[in-house]
C-alpha cells in the first residue's frame, strides 16, 4: 500500500480507513463522523487512547475476539446439529452435513483472511449479512424451514438494497433482536450487547458468557457507562440521588454566617421574653456563657443564642422551624454592601440599593421552574437609569411541566443572584 | 461538646417529670443522658388498638443538632409493629429521624410523631425489602441511608462503583 494517501483514523470504532465522501468524510466501517486524517507522523490519533481500548489489534479489533468467535462457533455449532435435520433450502447446495461452520469477520474495507469462508456454494464466497443469519435462526427455530449452514458473524452488518452492506449501528441492532427471537439459539441483543461490554471492559469474557446470567444488579454498574435493562437503570439513578445534595445537608459558608443579624442583649431587649429553641433556655441577661448573651435571627425571623445555632449552621444550612427545605444558601449575593435581602418564608424579595450597577443575573437549579416572564433580571437591568430609587423586585417562578405560573420560591429550589457593581465609573 | 447534650436533655427531662408525657407515651427510663426508653400506645381506634410498643432513644454528645437514633425494642420479648416503615429488626424509615430532624424538635415530639405514624397506618405489612434489610442492616440506624419514600437502602459498600 503506497503512502500517496494517508489513511484516516476514526475516533469512534478505532478503525484505519478511507473515508466515505458524503459529502462531508464518514468513517467507511462505522458511519461515524469522527474522523481524522493521518497526515502528520508526530501527531498520530492513535496514540490517543482511551482507557480500556488499549491493545487493539492491527485491524482495531477488541481483544479477545478469538474467544468470542469460539463461543459463537460453540452456539451456533449446537443449532446446526439440529438444523441437519432439516431439510436443506431448494435451489441450493448449502445444507450438507457435516459443514463446518466458520466465522468471516469483515471491518469497513479490511478483511481478515481466511478466518472462515463460506463452504460449498460454488462461486463467489460471500459472507451471509447479520440479517440472513438472523433470519434464517428464527426460521429453523420456528416453521424448520431453511437451514443455515454457513453464518458467517460480520461486524454488525446490515443487508442493504442490492447487497451493499452498511453496518449496523448497535441501537438497530439490539432493536432488530425481538423481532427475531426465535429461541433455539439466537445471539440475543442485550446479551451480545452485554458480551461485547464485557470485551470492552477487559474482562474475562467467557466468564461473563457463561458465568452469570443478567447478573447481579449491584455489579451491572461496572460495565463501562451502559446499562441495558430497567433494573439496572434504576439502580444508578438510585445511587445518584443518593449521592445528590437533595437529601444531605450542606454547611452554610462562613460568608452566610457573618452576614447574619446579631444583637447584644440588653435591658429592654423584646428577645427577653423568648425562648431560644435550640438549647430551650429563655434569653437571659445573666447566662454563664457569655456568648450567649449573643442572639442570631435567621432570615425567617427566628432567633437563637449565638453558640446553640452556629453548630448547626454549620452541618446544614437550613433554616429550623421550616421543613428543611428553604436553604440560606439560595441567596448568594456578591456585594452584600448593596443587596438587601428580604425573605420571608417564600417570596423572594431583592433590593438594590442606589447606585449599585445593574448587571444582574439570575440562576436557578431546577429542571422544571424557570424564571417568570419580566424576571428579576430584566427588572433590575430595565432600571438601570434611576439610580435616585433603591430597586426592588420579587422573583417568582413559572413550571414549565404544569404551566404554573407565579410561584413563590419554594422547595429545594437554588436561586443565584450575582449582582455586580459598582463600576468604576 | 457533651455539654449541649446534657443541658438540653436535663431541661427535657425535667419538663417530663414535670408536665407528664402526652397520652399514649410513658418514660420507662431515663438514668444517663445515652439511652431512654419510653412505651408508646396508639389511642382510639386503630390498627394497633391495645398494642404496647418500646422505643429506645439514643443520643451522642451533639444533641439536639445531630438528631437520636431511635428504633423500636425487639429483644426480651418485645416486638415491632407491623407497619411499611418499622423493619422487622426494629429501624424505623422515618423522615423526622433523617434529613428532617430539626434541633426544635424534642424526644416527646418524636414519640409523638411515631405515635401518629401509626395512627394513620391503613394496612399492617412489613415493609417490601424487609428480609433484604435486615439482613444486611448496621446496628445503629443512623448509619442507613434511607429513601423517604419508605423504602431502606443499605449503604452502598464503598468498592462499588457509584
């Protein structure tokens, strides 16, 4: 092969090739449009690998295609004993016993030699697509019809209209499998899939054949990225909330818990009369803790000695008379110096103070909530001019899913609001 | 701190002593400021009509902000109720124990709202994962990281992939 045209490399199935024009380049073994030329020797994608696709082979074969061929050879050498009896298809010589039956394994444009060649039919040699293979599984199995003598496992291969063959992707390839189930021994989809999973985990693959069935839930996270069932989806959305913020409790910053209202308790102080919830000792003039002369208000307007409610503060930013949804740590403000926050137990106030620049901006961390309509960004930008007026804005909320409009901040919800300012000028 | 802890439990011991227990909950005993006992009895018309149930609190040195382990009795003859959250070891699946917990709450509330979880119960069953959970399940309850949809989870051991 001359070194006039640099081969190409693709990203997705590792193979050298070249490509497809259509016009844009595609991957002649895939059809993926990750590819690469190969033209600069010092920077050769190959090299890039990815973890677990170390040693392929020269043509980009997953290691341990050899056993893998030799499980399949062992499964469909099972179906062909039972297809003997069949009778052989009409119009042709295929069904003679005793045929060996072989694997061809074709990669885009590279064929490996003489892996398996397709006995017997007399003329050109050529493999049987995926599909036929399929097929004629699921009709032996059933009515016992035709024979296949002669499958021939390509590389996830899809007969085309007048024999060009394409590859299949993996997704039509596990679709395709329920129409085929035939029982006898059909190569099932999800457990190919999840053979090949195992190759590319660089696992023990016959073991994973054999040795387990769908598996143990727990495990089947191990498998690369993928899953393929319900059960198993469902385990790893299970692990991710557990792991989600939604049910842990995060500190709040030092930043959140300077910025709260202390005050000294004096003689007239109206917090005499109160308790203090956390320790339920009423707020004292004589305390022996002389930070407990020290009482902090939370934004909800309840109050606590100093040292009872920084400790949990600083395990759960939550505020203790709510259902521990409404966090503080919804309010991140950058400037505090200009920001007044007035929150009550759900609406959202904010207000800016005069001269504060108004480049504002709003987040949320929510999937279904967005901002209203004129939301407090604009709000706050629009006035930008009256710099004589402090700015106030209540922010309020719209469900996407229900089409609610005008709700309060509510439950879990994390608002942001960086308000920057003031400029130099 | 052990000193939180103390101060706030003597305060609701007192208060106990004091002002009695609401109806239904009664102090069996309380002689260090680690682990209570208390019985609870659902009122009036119920599923668990007549049935006594002992609950045992345990607290660490950062009560109230950390919240009590609490679980029902089952050694020496008692036994759980039968309820979709209550395990058959006794681990109870209840928020106000895990990310509800809230230092304003007291050891009399949480009987209460014991109480009143089985009050309410339509149905007496264990819940689904039951066998699975208690088997596998740590002697503290705390240490189980629960879904408050009721169902348990075990902790996930740390060599499996997350």
């Amino acid at each position: 092969m001359s070194s006039r045209e640099p081969l190409w490399f693709c990203h997705e199935c590792h193979a050298e090739m070249r490509p497809i024009m259509v016009p844009d380049p595609v991957c002649a073994s895939c059809r993926g449009s990750f590819v690469e030329k190969m033209e600069d020797p010092a920077d050769d994608p190959r090299e890039f690998a990815h973890p677990g696709h170390g040693d392929l082979d020269a043509e980009g074969m997953p290691p341990g295609m050899d056993t893998f061929l030799l499980s399949l050879q062992t499964l469909v050498d099972r179906g062909i004993a039972e297809g003997r009896r069949q009778s052989p298809r009409a119009g042709s010589d295929i069904g003679t016993p005793g045929n060996r039956v072989t694997f061809q394994i074709r990669t885009g444009s590279s064929q490996r030699p003489n892996a398996g060649v397709r006995p017997g039919s007399g003329g050109a040699e050529q493999p049987l697509t995926m599909d036929e293979f399929l097929r004629r599984e699921s009709d032996h199995a059933g009515s016992g019809g035709s024979t296949n003598t002669r499958p021939s496992m390509a590389q996830g291969v899809r007969s085309g209209s007048g024999g060009a063959e394409q590859p299949l992707t993996m997704d039509e390839f596990l679709r395709r499998e329920p129409q085929h189930t035939g029982g006898g021994t059909t190569f099932t989809g999800p457990f190919m899939a999840q053979y090949l999973m195992a190759l590319l985990g660089q696992r023990d693959p016959l073991n994973d054949f054999f040795g387990r069935g769908m598996g143990d839930p727990a495990m089947e996270g191990r498998m690369g990225d993928y899953v393929f069932n319900q059960e198993a989806l469902d385990q790893i959305i299970t692990q991710l909330m557990d792991n989600s913020n939604a049910y842990r409790p995060v500190p709040a910053t030092e930043e959140i818990i300077s910025n709260l209202p202390r005050e000294v308790l004096e003689h007239d102080s109206p917090m005499l009369e109160k308790d203090c919830a956390v320790c339920k000792d009423q707020f004292k003039l004589e305390t022996d803790d002389p930070d407990e002369q020290v009482v902090v208000t939370l934004p909800c307007k309840h109050a606590f000695h100093e040292p009872c409610i920084l400790p949990w503060l600083k395990s759960s930013d939550t505020l203790l008379y709510h259902n521990q949804s409404t966090t503080l740590q919804q309010i991140r403000v950058l400037i505090p110096a200009h920001i007044v926050i007035v929150h009550q137990a759900h609406p959202l106030e904010v207000e800016i103070s005069p001269h504060a620049e108004m480049t504002a901006k709003v987040t949320l961390a929510s999937y279904n909530l967005s901002l209203e309509g004129s939301s407090a960004v604009d709000e706050l930008t629009r006035r930008r001019h009256h710099h004589d007026t402090p700015v106030r804005t209540q922010i309020r909320l719209r469900n996407r899913r229900t089409e609610e409009t005008d709700i309060f901040p509510v439950a879990g919800v994390k608002i942001s609001i960086d308000i920057y300012g003031p400029s130099e000028h | 701190m052990a000193s939180i802890s103390v101060r706030r439990l003597s305060k609701e011991l007192t208060e106990i002593k004091s002002e009695g227990c609401p109806v239904g909950i009664t102090l069996v005993k309380a002689d260090d400021f680690s682990t209570w006992w208390f019985t609870i009895e659902v009122m009036g018309e119920s599923l668990y009509q007549g049935e006594k149930y002992t609950l045992q609190f345990r607290f660490d040195s950062s009560y109230p902000i950390s919240s009590p382990a609490v679980q029902f009795v089952v050694t020496d003859g008692h036994t759980s109720p039968i309820h979709p959250h209550v395990y058959s070891n006794g681990h109870i699946c209840a928020s106000i124990l895990g990310n509800e917990w809230s230092p304003v709450l007291s050891v009399v509330a949480v009987c209460v709202t014991l109480q009143s979880m089985l009050a309410s119960c339509k149905k007496k069953e264990r819940p689904a994962d039951n066998d699975r959970y208690v088997r596998s399940a740590p002697e503290n309850p705390k240490k189980t990281r629960f879904h408050y949809d009721g169902k348990a989870l075990s902790p996930i051991p740390h060599q499996y992939w997350i």
